[in-house]
C-alpha cells in the first residue's frame, strides 16, 4: 500500500454476505449505506488516500462467510480499484486476524477513516481497536448500517436506528472517534 496523506478509507464487510441475508438486508437500517460508500471511495481516490477494502470470513461454517460458498466479496456495485489493498479477516474488528496495522503503519497512515456494514459490530470494534492502536478514527456514521436487534431472552429489542445514534454516541463521548457524515467529511476534505 502507498500513500500521498497519511488518511486511509476502511470500507469494513461491504460484501456480498450480507445481501445474501435477504430479509435483513431488505430491513437494513440505513438504505443509502452504498450510495454513501461510494461516495467516499471516489473522494478518497479524488483527493489520494489509500482504500481498503476489508471482508469477514468465517471459514468452515457453510454459511454466508464461508468463502467456500462465494459470497465474501466486496458487493458488485463498489469494485475495488487494482491498486487497492484487500485485506480478509475471520475477527470481528480488522486489525486482530488481519496484518492491517502494519500495512497502515507502513504506509505511514495516521487517520483511518470507516464505513462498512454493521455499525455497531465490525465498525465499532475496528474504530475501538484503531483509537487504542492510537490512530486518529472518523466514524462515518451515515456511510454505515445494520439491522433490529429482536427482544428475546428478557432482553429489549433495539431498532437499527437506535444502535447507530447509540454508536455514533458512544465513540464520540469516550473519545474512540470523531463522527461525521459522508457529505461533511466529502466536502471538508475537497475545500482542503
């Protein structure tokens, strides 16, 4: 991986997996989460920071991330460039079963940018490890979704609208990441 800036775009679990789920993904929280991915991928090329495109896999399972099964890809409509890094992990953050942190460190990246499905699971736990790690993490919440967690076990049910602002909440007031929308970090960075 090279770099011009010392930011890089981390697009987490935009793969295929996830539509294959076709119940939740109809649910999804946040239609627009590929449109706004999109988005910042060609800002990030526009202006020379690196991309990353991050897939989970669970080998063996015979599910959706098995990539036995075909599925662990990046979705169809994002294709990622050639030249960008590709990085396949089998935890839930990006760094713990992944080389990232070296690629990143290497590159001489200080700032991680994230976007990708699942906010408050694989791109929480990303920007959480990336703060500890001590990068400097925008959260673009907007550019990420999820799906209702249901009541069961004498738990509440949780909307995906609520986990997203309860995320968007939590990393910023414990200092993990500062939030931003795609068209906020997108016209930000442009006027730079």
């Amino acid at each position: 991986m090279t770099a011009s800036s010392d930011t890089a775009l981390l697009v987490i679990d935009a793969q295929e997996s996830f539509r294959q789920r076709t119940s939740d993904w109809a649910a999804t929280a946040n239609p627009a989460v590929l449109d706004n991915i999109a988005r910042l991928v060609e800002h990030a090329r526009a202006i020379g920071d690196p991309v990353v495109w991050i897939t989970h896999s669970e080998p063996l399972s015979g599910g959706v991330f098995d990539p036995a099964v075909g599925f662990v890809r990046v979705i169809s409509e994002l294709g990622p460039g050639e030249d960008e890094a590709a990085v396949t992990k089998t935890t839930i953050n990006a760094f713990t079963s992944t080389d990232l942190q070296a690629r990143l460190e290497g590159a001489g990246i200080r700032r991680v940018v994230i976007c990708g499905i699942r906010t408050e699971q694989c791109c929480e736990t990303t920007a959480r490890v990336a703060a500890d790690l001590g990068f400097d993490v925008e959260f673009v919440t907007d550019a990420t979704t999820t799906s209702a967690i249901p009541a069961r076990g004498g738990l509440a049910a949780v909307t995906g609208d609520e986990i997203m602002r309860r995320t968007e909440s939590i990393l910023s007031a414990r200092g993990f990441a500062t939030i931003t929308a795609t068209r906020t970090r997108t016209a930000a960075t442009a006027a730079a």
